[in-house]
C-alpha cells in the first residue's frame, strides 16, 4: 500500500480594512516562485503549496483540491481542512459562509467542488452515481447535525464500522441529485452553525463544522487480463465504490487569553482548543518518526476521532493553514505555521474503496451461474441415462416377447412329439401281442419300449400354453426352452427312429422281410 504525505499548504489572507485603517504592518512574506513563506526577518517554512494576499479561490482550488475531487471520483477518501486563528481566512477558503449571497469569484473550495463533481457526473453517463451529504459540528464537545437541528446530541455517536472507517451514526444523510441541492443543503447547514461576536472576528465560528459528501458508484466492471474465463464471468457486471470527502472548517486556534473572553465564551474557547491540542497531539505523534510505534491519542477529542481516517489513515488530505499578515497577529501566525510544518511528516495510506460485498455478490453470481450450469448438465446426463434405459427396456421387452413366441411353439411341437411317443408306445405295446417275433426282434421290440417308457417317464408334465408368460422374467423361459429343446431333440429322434424300423417291420410282416432286414438289425452293426 503506497504511503502519500498529507499536503500542507498556506493561504496567507491580505490586510482587512479595519486593519489598514489601523495601521497593521505586514509580517509575513512569500517568496515569488518558491513554496517559502518568511515570517518574522528570518523564520522561513517550506510547504506544498502557498498563497499569497492576491491569491484567487479559483487558484487554490485549482492547485490543491481539484486533484482531491479527482481522487473522490476515482473512489478515494478526501479530507481537506482549514486550520488557523479567527479571522485567518478558514471559513473563506473553504466556503462556509453564505454561500448565496457571495459573488463566484468568492466561492470557496465546497462550492468549486460541489460544480466540479456534478460536472464529472454528467461527463460519466455510464457510471451509476448516488450522492449523500451530512453537516456536523463539533461544539464544546459535543455532536450536532446540521442538517437535522432536532436530532438529539445523544443520537449521536462516532463509531468504526467493520473496516475500520470511522461513520457517525445518527447523523442525517440527503440524497442529492443536483448541485442546486446540494448548495442550498450547504447553505441551511451554515446557517445553523454556531456563531458568535468576539473581539476578534464579527462572526467567529465556535465550533469546528465537518461537511462530508459521500459518493456511491456503480461502475461497469473492466475485463480482467490473463484470465478469460474471469472475464467471461464478469462481462456485464459491475463494480461498487464508496468514497468520501470531508471538507473541515476547524474553531480559531488562537490562545484563549488573546480573545479577551469571559464568562461563557472562556469556556467555550477552552473547549475549542481542548479540541486542537488534542489535534495536535495526533499531528505530532504521526510526524514523529521516533515515536512512530506509539500510540496516537485520537480518543481524547472528538475532532480527532472524526478525523481518524484522514490523519494517518485512508485518504488523501489537504491541510491549509490560513494566516493573517498582520504583526499584531505574528504568534498565532508563527503557531499556525509550526503546527503546519509539524502536518508535513503525517503519512497517509489511501486506497480506492472498493465494496467488498458487491465484489462478493459478483462472486456469488458466478457461483450460482457455475452451479445452473452443473445443474442443466445433470439433468442433460439424466435425460440422456433414462433415455437409453428406456431403449434398453423396450429391446428386452422384445426379446422377452420373442422368447415367448419361441416357448408356445417348442411347447406345440413338444406335445405333438409327445402324442407320437404315445402312439408309438401304445402301438408297440399292441405289436408286441399281435406279432411273432424272432427273439433278436423281440429284443429289439423291448428296447423300444423301454425307451419310449423312459421317454415318457422322463416328460415333465406340460406346462400350460400360458405359464410364465409375461411375467417379465426371463430365466425360467430360458431354462424351459432349453428343457424343451433337449426333451424335443430326443422325441424326434426317438419317433423319426421308431416309425422308420416301425415302417419296416410292418412291411416285412406282409412279406417284403428279405429286402428290409438289414433296417430291423442296425443295432448290430
Ligand atoms: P475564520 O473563518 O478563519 O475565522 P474568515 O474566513 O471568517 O476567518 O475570514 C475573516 C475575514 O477575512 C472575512 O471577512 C473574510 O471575508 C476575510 N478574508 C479572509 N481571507 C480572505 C482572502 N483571502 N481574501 C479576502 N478576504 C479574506
Ligand atoms: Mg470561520
């Protein structure tokens, strides 16, 4: 993660009239075409930027926060804040005055920013823009909303959210869609600041005041390279980034003594830089390098705390610290440049904030896309198994049926062959009375009754024309066709054998017996 340094620049305000008017020397120079600032004869600072006393607004804008709105569109957290004594300029630069009623070449950062960023927003018509705005102050101490003068101080916490950043919860959130909108929120929430009359300053703000534009994209996803099935998966979806840009107008930083207060502004200008020094303490623990593992006190203010993310943390920041040239103003300006030089060393670690959830979602996407898709081929390889077992089905029905086929016509045969057995028997049986055979006849003779006796002993009795049909087995018609088979093969044998001495012993019994022995005697052969 790369570490940027916070930018520090110093905007240097010309002499007030009233102070012309009261003959205030100039203590504080620029030198031309250098970032130097002399105050005093000799005490020079180095910055990133500075403005003299004929600097424009649109000239700090341009150079230091334009870069910064760049960065908010790019997703990038951005903090920018004012810092200084009343009357240096603060509530100037940034732009929290009555914005309405201030020419354009008088508005400050937020209303440059606020017409830069909805600019952007109408050159990106692909990018799917929300904006929210919030308006709190930090006064004595304690939360008020801006934007909601009703809310409670009570319902108002600073709190860390999961990653870390720091929200305040409670504090009311408009939608915006116009800069219009967003102006006259600006506007209203201005008005509802704490102001006061001092010494000093006419209307000296009391309170540190914190306007927060929140930016929600929903940016096309950019193709990913070296992956393409990532890219496949990714095509049409999108990409969520949440940035945010805090532009702060600190209370003046001058010592308390030196506003000549009492009663309750004394305390209130305590509570002020109770607030600063808590400030910074934490700018000077960050700048440290010695002390760099320590810790940094951003508990003890709740100034600090809201700029947790902005000081050592994730987002680009800008601070500018206002100066008045006067020499009756020369401490608080020497103050408010060592402060700023101190700023200097703050490193920072900003990143695009992507939404992880929505890069979850985009992962989820793929997951159930990758599931239907093993889903769809189940159900295809399924479809495609029950369609083979039901071929498979209708060839074994065929077969079963043919085999059946087979079995009624063995089984017809069969019991044909069987009455022929019978006939034979019977017919033997009667040859054996009727005729006067020699004794190798009647030897023969028996034989072939023992073997149509056995044939017949041997015969199952006949299976009915239907048994086992159509019981969708298919052993038993394999088994009785075979049975059937074999009994069938020994009766034709038998009967074709049998009829044809049969045949022969009757012809010789009516004489033709000299031509047909050999046929009655082969069993001796
Ligand atoms: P702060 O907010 O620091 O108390 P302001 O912004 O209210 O101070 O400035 C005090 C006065 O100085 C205001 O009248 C403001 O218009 C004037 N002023 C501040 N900065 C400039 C500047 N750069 N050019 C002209 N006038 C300025
Ligand atoms: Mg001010």
């Amino acid at each position: 993660m790369e570490e940027i340094p916070v930018k520090v620049a110093v905007r240097l305000r010309p002499l007030l009239s009233r102070e012309i008017l009261h003959s205030h020397q100039v203590c504080v120079r620029v030198i031309p075409n250098t970032q130097q600032v002399v105050i005093g004869k000799d005490r020079v600072f180095t910055f990133d930027f500075i403005f003299g006393n004929k600097s424009s607004q649109d000239d700090v804008y341009t150079n230091c926060i334009k870069p910064l709105v760049v960065s908010l569109i790019e997703g990038y957290n951005a903090t920018v804040f004012a810092y200084g004594q009343t009357g240096s300029g603060k509530t100037y630069t940034i732009g929290g005055g009555h914005v309405a009623c201030v020419i354009d070449e008088e508005k400050g950062i937020i209303p440059h920013a606020i017409q830069e960023l909805f600019q952007s927003i109408s050159e990106n018509p692909n990018i799917d823009f929300s904006v929210k705005v919030s308006y709190i102050e930090v006064y004595k101490e304690e939360l008020r909303d801006l934007l909601e003068l009703d809310t409670s101080i009570k319902d108002l916490h600073i709190r860390e959210d999961e990653k870390g950043n720091t929200v305040i919860v409670g504090a009311k959130e408009c939608q915006v869609e116009s800069a219009d909108e967003l102006m006259s929120l600006l506007e209203t929430g201005n008005a509802a600041r704490h102001t006061g009359t001092t010494q000093m300053n006419e209307h000296s703000s009391r309170s540190h005041a914190i306007f927060t534009i929140s930016i929600y994209q929903q940016r096309p996803k950019e193709p990913q390279k070296n992956s393409e099935t990532v890219v496949d998966g990714l095509l049409g979806s999108v990409q969520m980034i949440s940035s945010k840009f805090h532009f702060v107008d600190l209370a003046g930083s001058e010592r308390v003594t030196k506003t000549g207060n009492t009663g309750e502004r004394f305390k209130e200008s305590i509570q002020i830089n109770s607030g600063l020094l808590a400030l910074g303490n934490v700018i000077s623990a960050l700048g440290d390098p010695k002390r760099k593992s320590a810790h940094i006190p951003y508990r003890d203010a709740k100034i600090t705390r809201i700029l947790k993310d902005s000081l050592g943390g994730n987002a680009k920041t800008v601070m500018i610290a206002c100066i008045s040239p006067s020499s009756s103003d020369f401490d608080e300006s020497l103050n408010t440049l060592k402060y700023a030089n101190r700023a200097r060393n703050i490193k920072n670690k900003p990143i695009v904030n992507y939404n992880p959830d929505w890069d979850r979602m985009d992962e989820m996407e793929l997951e159930i896309k990758a599931l239907r898709e093993a889903l769809q081929n189940q159900r295809a390889s399924v479809m495609a198994q029950a369609s083979q077992v039901s071929q498979d089905w209708s060839l074994e029905k065929a077969r079963i049926r043919s085999l059946e086929e087979q079995l009624a016509q063995l089984q017809l045969e069969c019991f044909n062959y069987r009455n022929c057995v019978e006939e034979a028997f019977t017919f033997l049986i009667d040859l054996k009375d009727m005729v006067k055979m020699r004794r190798s006849q009647q030897l023969r003779l028996q034989d072939w009754l023992s073997m149509a006796e056995g044939l017949r002993m041997e015969m199952p009795p006949t299976p009915g024309i239907d048994s086992g049909i159509g019981n969708g087995r298919e052993e038993p018609y394999h088994i009785t066709i075979l049975q059937l088979k074999r009994e069938l093969k020994k009766c034709q044998v038998f009967v074709y054998v049998l009829l044809v001495r049969m045949f022969v012993t009757v012809l010789a019994k009516v004489g033709y017996v000299g031509c047909f022995t050999f046929f009655i005697e082969p069993a001796k052969t």
